[in-house]
C-alpha cells in the first residue's frame, strides 16, 4: 500500500511540476492532460475531485504558489559568483 501511495504522489508531483515549469499560472489543461492530472487526484484521493473544475483550479493555484517561491528565493539569493556543491 505505501508503495502504491508513493507512486502515486510522485506522479501527482511530476505532473505538478512539469506543468508549473513557467513563471505563470498554467493554462487550464485540456484533453490527455486534463484527465491524467485527475485521474493522478483521484489516485491519493477520490474525494479531491468531487468537482474537477475546483480541482484543477486548486492545482493551478499549487502552481502560482510554487512559483512565487521560487522566484522570491531566487532574488533573496542575489548574483551567485560561485557555487559549492552541495555535500550529502
């Protein structure tokens, strides 16, 4: 079960993030975009999609909010001269 809920909330990421790639809110989605992304809702919760159109503003709103942050902490970092890599 938690495998599945894993792949399912990773997809619902993917889609997220590939359609807030842009500095603005996405397009409404329409077609094969449309239904994966509420076929992904419907995946980590049926009751998220009781009405699709909220549903996909709500996940269009996720993407204006994602975008705000990084642009605010894109401009918080300031000119990056050099970067260090990151140590794990």
């Amino acid at each position: 079960m938690r495998i599945r809920y894993a792949a399912t909330v990773t997809a619902v990421l993917t889609i997220t993030l590939t359609a807030c790639s842009s500095d603005d809110i996405p397009a409404v989605p329409t077609g094969s975009e449309r239904s994966a992304l509420i076929a992904a809702l419907k995946d980590v919760n049926p009751a998220i999609v009781t009405d699709e159109d909220k549903a996909i503003d709500a996940a269009r709103d996720q993407c204006a909010t994602l975008n705000e942050v990084r642009r605010v902490r894109h401009e918080s970092q300031g000119p990056v001269l050099h970067q260090r890599p990151r140590s794990h």
